[in-house]
C-alpha cells in the first residue's frame, strides 16, 4: 500500500527565504506526482505536476523535482513572501489514468515579515 | 480555467438525515472524485467516477453512495447522516485518458456538520 510522508508538519521562515518542502513515498511505481496548495478552509490549488519520466518541473518561483526510484519529490520555494503562507501537498497517483491519488498530509508554512 | 463547483459550501444537518452534496465541473472531465479531509487523516478517497454512471469505491466508502448521470455533474450522497461524517468534502475532477498529465483539479470544499 502506497504512503505518502511529508517533512515537516509545519514550517515558519521569515520572508526572503528560499526553502525546500520534502514528500516521499514508499511505492515507486507512480505514474505521476502533484503538488498543491490549500489556504485555510478552501480547496486545493494544484501548482506542479511532474510526470514518472521527468525529473523537475518549474512555475515562477517554484520548482519541483522527482526521484523516482529513491521515492522523493522537493518543492523549491524561491523568496518566500508572506502570501506563500498556506499548507502544501503532494500526492501520487499509480499507473492508469482514473486510479486514485494517494496524498501526504501536508506542510504547514507560515512565512514572516 | 477549469472550474469546480460544490454548491453548498457549508451545510448542518441531522443525524439521519439524508444529504447530497452536488458537485458540477465544466471542462468536459472523464473522471471526477469525491474525497473527504480530516484533521491529521489528510484527504481520503470516498468514490470515484471515470465515466457516466460508472463509478469505483475508494478508501472509505461505507455509508457513501454516488451518483453521475451526467457527465459534468457527481452527487455525493450520504443515506443517514451520522456525526462521524462531519467533515470537510472536496469534489474533484481531471481528464482521462492521455490528457494534460492529469492534473486533477479541486473545488472549494463544502463543510459539512451532521449534529
């Protein structure tokens, strides 16, 4: 059974900083990563997807990166600013189109002035 | 933009009562799903849609059924109510097959309170 970590539950920096979220899962055989973010009582807002056969995708200030076999995926945060402010996740999906997700249950950033 | 709407966005109800909670996408989406997200248990997979009246259990779906008829249009019902289903539910919709990755976009959440 696939199981989605995510380090640390939560996470404080000052504004400017650059910082990584980490997420790891146990199962390798993933058919492709996502990263979201959700601000308090909303849905989630899908920011990266990296496919099994790619190694990082980039949006702006952010960047995630993909290990597959060693079960890793970062989320590179460029100089944070207070509205980054939110709980991040990651989630899994393993092979096939419709099959489910599996998500990690997030990092919860608060960035300061 | 991809757009999903939960029409009720915060509901209380009784304890077996019968709820719906109605969930409409309107970028022609294959699949559409409802999860629902509890403190420190994260989003758990309720059921799953990948076509029209198909759908698939997921992680939790006793005392969960689901309806599609449509294709831009999955109902999450809840057949009696119980407190242990007070929660926040996110529907959720992406392509099928071979389409944009995936990527599997959320609406807003409805929060539900069964009292």
């Amino acid at each position: 059974k696939q199981e989605v970590t995510q380090i640390p539950a939560a996470l404080s920096v000052p504004e400017g900083e650059n910082l990584v979220l980490n997420c790891s899962f146990t199962d390798s055989a993933i058919y492709n990563l996502q990263w979201f973010r959700q601000d308090p009582g909303k849905g989630l807002t899908s920011l990266l997807l990296i496919q099994s056969s790619q190694r990082e995708q980039t949006s702006g200030r952010l960047n995630a990166s993909l290990d597959k076999s060693s079960g890793r995926s970062t989320l590179y945060i460029a100089a944070s600013q207070p509205g980054d402010s939110a709980t991040y996740l990651c989630a899994v999906r393993r092979g096939g189109t419709a099959s489910k997700l599996t998500f990690g249950t997030g990092t919860r950033l608060q960035v300061t002035l | 933009d991809v757009k999903v709407t939960q029409s009720s966005r915060y509901l209380v109800k009784r304890t077996g009562e019968k709820v719906f909670l109605e969930c409409v996408q309107d970028m022609d989406h294959e699949n559409m799903f409802w999860y629902r997200q509890d403190p420190g248990l994260g989003l758990r997979l309720i059921y799953f849609s990948y076509d029209v009246k198909m759908k698939e259990k997921g992680d939790i779906p006793e005392g969960y059924s689901v309806s599609r008829e449509k294709k831009e249009r999955f109902s999450l019902i809840l057949e009696s109510a119980s407190t242990n289903q007070t929660s926040m539910y996110l529907c959720a919709s992406s392509m099928g097959q071979g389409g944009s990755g995936n990527t599997i976009y959320f609406g807003e959440g409805s929060w539900l309170t069964v009292v």
